[in-house]
C-alpha cells in the first residue's frame, strides 16, 4: 500500500512548482508535542544510522540543499532541468 500517488508531470507546463524535498527528522515542537513521537526521537539513535536533529541543524542542511536545488544546472530539483516525472530525483 502506498501513501502517495506518483502521476507523470510536465514540468515545462505545469503552473505551480511544489517541492516535495524530504528532510532528516527533526525534534521540532510541533514533533516533540506529541508523546509517542517525543519517545521516538529520544530513543531513535538506539538503531544505527538512525539520527534525530534538532531543527537547528535540519533548517541548515534544508536550507544548503534548497540553494543547489536553485543554483545547480543539473540538480533535479531545479526547476530548469528537463524532467519527466516530479519525483525524478528521489532515486537520484
């Protein structure tokens, strides 16, 4: 059972642009709010590689792969670059 959909989009016509960029897990409030979550991220490094980040850090590493995304002539989730599909670049 899968979560999501994939559909083929032309990203040369589409009118919108959405970035679906996944991020690391982050200890962010509205995460550490809920009970069951807070006891995950406490405890998710007890299983290698497993690693939760404060959101300092995740803001810092989201925020250098949006500047490739945007300044980089090959990286898929550039908007310029020729792609069939919108989830091209998560196989990438």
């Amino acid at each position: 059972m899968f979560l999501f959909s994939f559909v083929p989009v032309d990203l040369k016509k589409a009118k919108q642009l959405v970035s679906i960029t996944l991020g690391p897990g982050a200890k962010t409030e509205s995460v550490m709010h809920s009970s069951t979550m807070a006891m995950v991220m406490n405890t998710m490094d007890a299983i290698k590689p497993n690693v939760a980040h404060e959101p300092e850090t995740v803001q810092t590493m989201m925020t250098l792969i949006m500047i490739n995304d945007i300044t980089s002539k090959t990286a898929l989730g550039n908007p310029n670059v020729n792609s069939t599909y919108h989830t091209d670049f998560l196989g990438k």
